[in-house]
C-alpha cells in the first residue's frame, strides 16, 4: 500500500544508544552485520507460481506446480535474481503437516539448483480474511489479487484465546528449517495490522492493528525459542519509522524484535531515499521487501541503482503475470478494468517467458552483477 509521509532520521550516535536489543534472543548488531557482510545482495521477487491464486493453491498437494515453480525459478535466476519472498499459510500445514513440510524441501531443494535462498512470511494480513482449503475460486476477471488469503483467517486472529492453536505451525515450519543453509530468512507477518482499503475493508475489526500486536508478539516468542540459525524480521509498512518518531506500538515492536529491518515502499526514488535515510540510526541492514509498482514511478531502472550503491536488498513484487493478475493496479477492485492494462503495475514475464518490457530484464542484470 501506498505509504505516508516521511521524517528523516536522528543521528546514528544517538539512536543507537536508544535502541535496545529487544527480546531474548535477538541477533546483536555485530551478528546480523557479519551476517550480511557474508551474502550477496538479496535481489529478487515475492514469487507465487503462475498456476496458484494463492498460497493454498501453491501449497496444497493438489495443486503443488513443481514443473512450473521450476521454470520459473529458471527465469528468475536468468535475470540475476538470488531470492525470492515466498508466503506460507497455516492451513496448509494443518491439513497435511508432513506432506507440507516436505513440499516445502521440494521447493527448497528446486530453488537451491537456481542459486536462489528464499525468504519465508508465516502470517499475512492482506485480502481475503476467510481462507478454507481445498479447491480455490477462480479468479475475478482482471482484478488485483482477487483471491489471496489472510493468514491466520480473522476467526482466529480476533479470538487472541485462539492465537496458540498457530504455536505448533510455527515451530514446527521453523524446526524442520532451522539450520538449513538454503534459507535466507524468515519473515514473521506480512504488513500486519493492514485492513485491505477498498477490497475487504468492512469486514475487518476496528481492533485488527492491535489484534495483530497480540500475535506477532507470540509469534516471535516462538520463534525465538526455536533459536532458528537465520534471522527474522517483520517489515514496516505504514506511518513513521525513524528513531526520533513517534511510532505506533505496532510499528515500534516490528523494528525493535527485528534481526535486519525489511520495509515496503511503492513510491518515488526520493520518498524511498528518505525511508532509508530514516532506517539507517538503527545500525541494521536494511532490505526493501516490496516495491516495484511502474504507474507509482517505483521501476527497476530508478530504484535499483539507488539499492546496489546503498546496499539496500530488493525485492520486488511480482514474477510472471499469472492467476494472482497483480499485473492490474489495487484499484482494480473500486475502477473495473476490461482487458490487460498498458502499463502492468507489477509482474515481469508473461507465462511464456516473454518480458512485459524488453529493456528490463537487461537493467536488471545490470544492478546485480549477471
């Protein structure tokens, strides 16, 4: 979503000193810059094959599309990409707990032969707050993620008695991985607090930020138990981010129990300058986990040269025009749109591996060194 306006940062001297390790558990500056210092810069993609609608029909053994994540994945490494932000959902794991363990070594195991370390969201606070498994609907004619799923639903996120049923997900994702190499990291919530402007705004709490407060804090609290051998993080979305803010304490929580800081920006070059500029005094990496959105001004050939020279990750939204359809803007749900718009808002390949734009695959290789 399109974000607000910006402050810039407060000295990195003072800040530090302001800002606490956070929770038990948390990697220390020195860890997670050591860390860091060790990768290549993470570039790449959210990616969702081009067959699923969303996460359950990706992860269900039904419609789990090996061949397609494959090739895929081929274009991906192709352009220079070396990950992808990849989402889970927990009712895929609950209806079939080792048969999704092991379609996610699958996936693992095609995305290492594409030199590609993912990075996985366990919860998600956009679209459809009432996921069901088995066969997904069909997509709603050239509207925006007219199918992605909330994870969990809202049934159980707005009973926090219910939020311990998500406990055994969430170890048992993070101990079958954690201390597997081909992982980058572990995104704990996908923009949580978010309450889908325009799509399935009604339906949600007016408590749902805070809601979502409750979770995340227990989801960390698992996870740090776990004690996985890569980092977690939970990227900022929404409101203010520097130091010297005042920050809501959802946003505060993302930033101080985060091993490396992720935030998503659709903007301009400048606005996401002044981002980062804002994100510096915690004395993190910093990793763009969504951006991309071409009618916005956010492209690869202004934003990733501002990236590579900062090193700043990036990872943009979308790979292949498929079932999600994000090739159309969020206003797709409020301004009906008829046929495949002139400028596609995210996305890069057509599902024939054909570029939307012949220049950008080249701008990407470019940036990242293919």
């Amino acid at each position: 979503m399109i974000l607000n306006t910006y402050l810039a940062a407060a000295a990195a001297v003072v800040v530090f000193a302001q800002t606490p390790d956070g929770a038990e558990g948390r990697w220390s500056v020195e860890r997670v810059n050591a860390w860091y210092a060790t990768r290549p810069l993470p570039v790449g993609c959210n990616f969702i094959p081009s067959t699923a609608i969303n996460e359950l029909e990706m992860w269900q053994a039904d419609t789990f599309d090996a061949a397609t994540i494959d090739r895929e994945l081929g274009w991906a490494e192709g352009i220079g990409f070396n990950t992808v932000r990849v989402f889970l959902h927990d009712i895929a794991w609950r209806d079939d707990p080792e048969g999704f363990l092991k379609r996610m070594d699958g996936f693992l195991a095609i995305a290492e032969r594409h030199g590609i370390a993912p990075l996985f969201v366990l919860f998600d606070s956009c679209w459809d707050p009432f996921p069901k498994s088995g066969k997904q609907r069909d997509p709603k004619p050239h509207v925006h993620n007219s199918g992605w799923l909330q994870c969990p639903s809202l049934d159980v996120l707005k009973d926090p008695a219910r939020h311990g049923e998500l406990e055994p997900y969430v170890k048992a994702v993070l101990t079958r991985f954690a201390k597997d190499p081909r992982i980058l990291g572990w995104d704990l919530y996908n923009e949580p607090g978010n309450i889908n402007p325009d799509s399935y705004e009604k339906l949600e709490p007016p408590n749902k930020a805070e809601l979502c407060l409750m979770l995340l804090e227990k989801a960390y609290a698992w996870a740090r138990e776990v004690n996985p051998e890569q980092p977690l993080t939970v990227g900022v979305w929404q409101g203010e981010w520097a130091p010297n803010a005042e920050l809501t304490p959802l946003t505060r929580f993302m930033i101080d129990h985060s091993d490396f800081i992720s935030f998503h920006s659709y903007s301009p070059l400048e606005e996401v300058q002044k981002r980062v500029d804002s994100l510096r005094g915690y004395g993190r990496p910093i990793v763009c986990t969504e951006y991309m959105s071409r009618p916005t001004g956010s492209t690869f050939a202004k934003m990733l040269p501002y990236f590579k020279e900062n090193r700043v990750g990036a990872i943009n939204w979308g790979l292949v025009s498929g079932k999600t359809q994000t090739i159309y803007p969020w206003e797709s749900w409020v301004k009906p749109f008829t046929e495949e718009p002139p400028v596609w808002f995210h996305d890069i390949f057509r599902p024939d591996g054909t570029p939307f734009d012949p220049a950008e695959p080249g701008v990407i290789r470019k940036h990242v060194g293919k």
